[in-house]
C-alpha cells in the first residue's frame, strides 16, 4: 500500500520521467527499449502507480540522457 506522502513523491517523480520522455519524443516502448525496462512498468511508473528502484531510476535516466537527480526534482510537502 502506498501512503499519501509517498504517493506525492511518486507522482511527481511519474510527471518528471513523463516530460523528460516526451521531450524526445519517446514512446514508453521506445524508451523501455533503451533502458531495458518493460513499457508497462514505465507507464505504472508515469502514473504513480509503482515505487521503483534506484536502479531503475538510474537505467531511465542514462537512457533519457539525464542525470538521475534531474528526475528526481519536486517539492517536499510542509510537515
């Protein structure tokens, strides 16, 4: 189960692997090839749905020729 906090995180990080793609004008399938990850979990990923793995983070960025830390960018909520 995600939490609300977490869900934010995730969703912000979806949004920024999303405009990076785009950028490009990747498709997920496209994107998926050169990082070697399944399209589908880059669409969970893009939509919040799925708390991924650094690595992953790492694939996504190097394929979308980003530094992870530019995917990784978005507002802490106040606590």
């Amino acid at each position: 189960m995600i939490n609300l906090i977490n869900k934010e995180y995730l969703e912000a990080f979806g949004k920024n692997l999303r405009t990076a793609r785009e950028e490009l004008n990747l498709s997920q399938r496209q994107l998926g090839e050169k990082a070697n990850i399944d399209p589908s979990q880059i669409g969970r990923i893009e939509r919040g749905e799925q708390n991924t793995t650094l690595s992953t983070i790492a694939a996504l960025a190097k394929a979308l020729g980003k530094k992870p830390d530019e995917l990784l960018k978005f507002p802490f909520p106040d606590n």
